[in-house]
C-alpha cells in the first residue's frame, strides 16, 4: 500500500477499498487517506476504520468524516473522535452525533464541543448530555443553550447546573428553565437563579375563572428568588391568590422563601425549584396531597395582593379556610398556557369543603422587560419532568381541573390524564 500513489488509492473499487486488510489500512499514508473518496469511505468496514491512525482520520477531511456511517462512528475510539478538527466535528451528522459513546464523547476536547452545531447539540441524548464533563458544559455556547431540548435540562447533573454560566441561563426559555430538575435548581447560586428571565410561585384561582396573572410590566416589585434583589415582576391577579407561610411570623411576605415556588428553602437549606416541590414539603404522610392530615396545613395562607403593590397589607392574608379550601393536589402536569407573558409550568387543582375542584398552578412570573412569547414557550421535544410525558394527553391550562384522583402518583413519578370541570367562584 505505501507504494501506491495517491491516484492509484483513488481509483480501488469501493469493494477493494472494503476489502483491505487492517494492516493495509494501517498502512495508508495520511495523503493516501486525504485522496480516498465519500464512497470509498463509506465502503469501509468498522474494522478499518478502528484501525486507521488518528492523522489518517484527520486526513479524511470533513466530507471523508461525514461518508462514515453510524456504525464506523461506534467503532471509532476515543483517541480518534478527540483528533477531529472542529471543522470535521461540524460536518458530522446528526445521527454520527447520537451516536457517539459516551466515554468518546467525554474524551472529546471543550474546542469540539463548542464546534457542535445547534442541530447537533439537539441530537445529544440525554445520557450523552448527562455526561458532559463540567468544562464541556461551561465551553457551549450560548445559541447552544438555547437551543437544548427540556429532556436534555432535565438530564443536567447538579454539577453541571453549578457549572452553569449566567449569560447562557439568560438565553434559556421560560419552557426550559420550568424543566429544571429541583435538585438542579436547588444548587444554583443567587446570581444564577437570578439571571433566570422568570421565577415560580404557586398561585390559587380564586375567581372561577381560571389561574390569571398581570405582565410584568404591569407587575410589582418582588424578590422571588429571595437572593436580596428585588425585581419588576408578573404578578397574580387582584382576585387570585398566592399560596404563603409566613415563616418567621412577622405578619408580612417578605420574599419568594415564604410562598411556594422556586426559591422556598428545603431542610437543607437550598431551594425547592418549583411550587409542587415546595408544597411536597409540607406533605407529612405523603399522600400526595396538603390537607388538615399534615401538620403544617393550618399554618398555609393566601396572600390576595389586592391593591396590587407587592406588599403585604393589612387584611391581605387571608386563612385556607375562609374559602373553604380542604385540600391541594400535589399531583400536577405540565401546562402550556401563557397568560399575560406568564407560563403556568405545572398545573393542578384545590378542593374545596363542597367538593368542588379549582385551578392551581405553579406559575413562572416573567421579569421586566417582558420576554417575546418565543422566549416563554417552545414546543416540548421530551418529559419535562420524570415521568410526565407530554403528549395531547397529558398537556392543558390551568382553567382545566381535574374532577377527581384516578391513580395519581407524586409529580415526579406519574402525572394525571387530562380532564376538566367547572371551577365554581369563590371571591
């Protein structure tokens, strides 16, 4: 074979290209590779491709890497991937992409990943990008972030969320930053949780006529990452109400760790991530729901901000009770619904004492300046939390409860099939 000109290499066959010998290929100058063509490429079998040096791959040029199949790129070792020039890991497929070990995929330099296309940063499975070294996650780029799936956020590791640069959170949709995992969340700091475009609390129809919330220009000022900096925020409607716990008795809602969303603190001291995880706190006998049964139910609230001022005001926090409110669903899905700028993520329902069902919902307020609706929803690709698939079944608004339990299961396991009922006003 080293005898061969580059001409002579040129004009084998594809079936005597595919018939060579491993020692043959290991043979192959890297000009001899550089003058294989696609299709002689594409006639290469895994184990001529396992066997070539890692300058003969480089040598292939990026159409000569693009003619390999999926398989040949399974065969391919990790030294060999982590020799590719950018332009060659651009010019990969995406299918080449999925495919991809994942210890192949470690191996690879932070230059090769941040080389990776937008399109190929969405063919990334969720165990590739699970496996993402921490460098690898800081190297991406921004359009790369924006352009992850909801499955691939929640694949994030709470190291790769720690690894998180604010600039690339920034970039992130309201629909994807409702996919972080809690565990995730709970993990960022202030600054990160703070670059976020929009925060979660949860809030309660009051009215019948579904969860309504008011844009953030037409907001309050709040801390509802309760990071100590206050932000012009969406806010609930004047006849909704927030769900509190005025946890150091001061008679005031001081920031987002005394309602339940994003920034309610866990036991060990770091954030909750959404409203449902906030409330699963409070759930004492965990049976997926908040009544009279757990020992913190009477100290819940609503706080009806009815002068619309982002403060607590005298007469403004009113008991569970004097709305004849008995229980809250813990079982929530996925919602789509964008009101007013607003996305109500997760959604379920409250009972009341005539059994009656309303609106609840998990709602990421959006900050000032308002985001493009683009910003806030983009189709869901995958499960935005484990074990709630999001298909026709299993997405609707917040104005839709559902009319009774039927083998429902925490949020993080089994989200319930759609249905709907009347909500009955009750302010």
């Amino acid at each position: 074979m080293a005898a061969l000109s580059t001409a002579a290499v040129r004009s084998l066959s594809t079936a005597a290209t595919a018939a060579l010998s491993t020692d043959s290929i290991v043979a192959l100058s890297t000009a001899q590779a550089a003058a294989l063509s696609t299709a002689q490429v594409g006639a290469l079998t895994t184990g001529q491709v396992a066997a070539m040096d890692t300058a003969d791959v480089v040598a292939l040029g990026t159409a000569g890497i693009r003619a390999l199949d999926t398989a040949d790129i399974v065969a391919m070792s990790s030294d060999q991937l982590s020799r590719l020039s950018t332009a060659q890991v651009a010019a990969l497929s995406t299918a080449q992409v999925a495919a991809i070990a994942t210890d192949d995929l470690q191996a690879m330099t932070t230059a090769q990943i941040a080389a990776l296309t937008t399109a190929q940063t969405v063919a990334l499975t969720t165990a590739q990008f699970a496996a993402l070294e921490t460098a690898d996650i800081v190297a991406l780029t921004t359009a790369q972030f924006r352009a992850l799936t909801t499955a691939q956020i929640v694949a994030l590791t709470t190291d790769q969320a720690v690894a998180l640069e604010t600039r690339d959170i920034a970039a992130l949709t309201t629909q994807q930053m409702a996919a972080f995992e809690s565990a995730d969340v709970g993990v960022l700091s202030g600054a990160q949780l703070d670059a976020f475009l929009a925060a979660s609390p949860i809030v309660l129809d009051l009215d019948g006529n579904g969860v309504s919330t008011r844009s953030a220009a037409d907001g309050v000022q709040f801390d509802l990452n309760a990071t100590g900096q206050t932000f012009q925020v969406g806010w609930a409607s004047t006849t909704d109400g927030l769900l509190v716990m005025d946890r150091n008795r001061d008679g005031s809602i001081n920031d987002g760790r005394e309602l339940f969303g994003v920034a309610t603190q866990t036991a060990d001291g770091t954030r909750a991530g959404h409203g449902y995880a906030a409330m699963s706190l409070e759930d004492s006998n965990r049976d997926g729901k908040l009544s009279a049964a757990d020992a913190s139910f009477k100290d819940l609230q609503l706080w009806i901000d009815a002068n619309h001022d982002g403060k607590t005001d005298k007469g403004e926090l009113r008991s569970l009770g004097e709305f004849g409110i008995v229980e809250l669903d813990l079982n929530a899905q996925v919602g789509t619904e964008v009101d007013n700028g607003n996305l109500l993520g997760l959604t379920s329902s409250y009972t009341t004492a005539d059994g009656a069902q309303h609106a609840m919902a998990d709602v990421w307020f959006a900050k000032e300046p308002a985001p493009a609706l683009g910003d806030l929803l983009v189709a869901p690709t995958a499960e935005v939390l484990p074990g709630a698939p999001l298909d026709a079944d299993t997405t609707r608004t917040a104005a839709a409860v559902p009319a009774a339990h039927h083998n429902t299961m925490p949020i993080d396991r089994q989200l319930f099939k759609d249905d709907e009922s009347k909500n009955n006003p009750l302010i």
